[in-house]
C-alpha cells in the first residue's frame, strides 16, 4: 500500500526538479567559467567590511552594480583587504581573488595591478564579464585614494 500522501508526493517533485535546476545551472557554470572563478565565488573568504578601514573605496559599474573595497595597512603594506559587492558571481570572484592578491603587497605595488592581471590569476573570464574586474580594480584604486586622502589630512595637509 502507497501510504504517501499527495502534498508528500509533490514535495519530493519539487525537490528532484531543484536538485536538477542547481544541477544544470551548475553544469552551465562550469563550462563557462574556469575552475578559479567557481572555487573563489563558492567560497569567499574576503567577503565584507572593515568598519575601521584606513581606506574605502567604491566603483559603479554599467552594469548598475557596485563593488566596494576596504583596505587596512600596516607600516606600508596591505594588511587587511575585503570585498562588498550587490553584483553577479563573477564579480564575486573577482573581489576576492583581487582581496587576496594584495594583502601582503606595498601600496606603490598595489596601484599598478591591473584588470588583466586580476583576469590572469582567474584563469580566464568570458568576454561578457571582464568588466566584473575592472570593477574590482577600480575599487582597489579608490580604496588607495581614499587611504592616501586620509594620509594627507591626518598629516595636516590640504585634500
Ligand atoms: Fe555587473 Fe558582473 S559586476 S555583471
């Protein structure tokens, strides 16, 4: 005797039709992006703010998303770095591959990185989301003037 109940029964539909949605969203993902993409926006470990940043940044994108970067330095080099953004998986990715990549690197250093670099250490990005780094990019750099902003003023020079 079938003792499921109907509701039981469309549960279980509806959970096999999820498992498939994530399943071919996911196959889809993989052809289109490189094994570094997937692993930095499955697990991103950069994500977030630092309340008490020496410098933040934020950079719009024509996209109409935005990606914020918070950067704490110590003795002139990035000690802390971490990523905000309200856009797309890559560009997930691209903040935390970009958070990684600097801590640990001098300012000078951390200014001439640039989105091609960033597209390197990802293995690749489609065509149709390269600007997702120059997001982050841009938000690196304003993060660095507005670190270098705050120098000058605590130093009692002029913006
Ligand atoms: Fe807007 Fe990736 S950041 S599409």
């Amino acid at each position: 005797m079938n003792s499921e109940s109907g509701d039981e029964r469309e549960r279980k539909e509806l959970d096999v039709l999820v498992q498939n949605i994530s399943r071919i969203l996911q196959e889809d993902d993989e052809k289109m992006y490189s094994g570094e993409v997937i692993a930095e926006f499955k697990n991103p470990t950069h994500a977030g703010r630092i309340s008490d940043a020496d410098g933040s940044g934020i950079a719009d994108g024509l996209c109409n998303d935005t990606m914020e970067i918070f950067l704490k330095t110590e003795s002139g080099l990035i000690r802390e770095c971490r990523f905000y953004t309200d856009g797309c998986g890559a560009s997930i990715a691209c903040g935390n591959r970009l958070a990684r990549f600097v801590e640990g690197m001098d300012l000078d250093s951390a200014w001439m990185v640039k989105s091609s670099d960033l597209i390197s250490l990802l293995n690749g990005l489609p065509p149709d989301h390269e600007h997702c780094a120059a997001l982050a990019v841009i938000a690196l750099r304003n993060a660095l003037r507005n670190l270098e902003k705050r120098r000058r003023m605590e130093n009692g020079g002029s913006t």
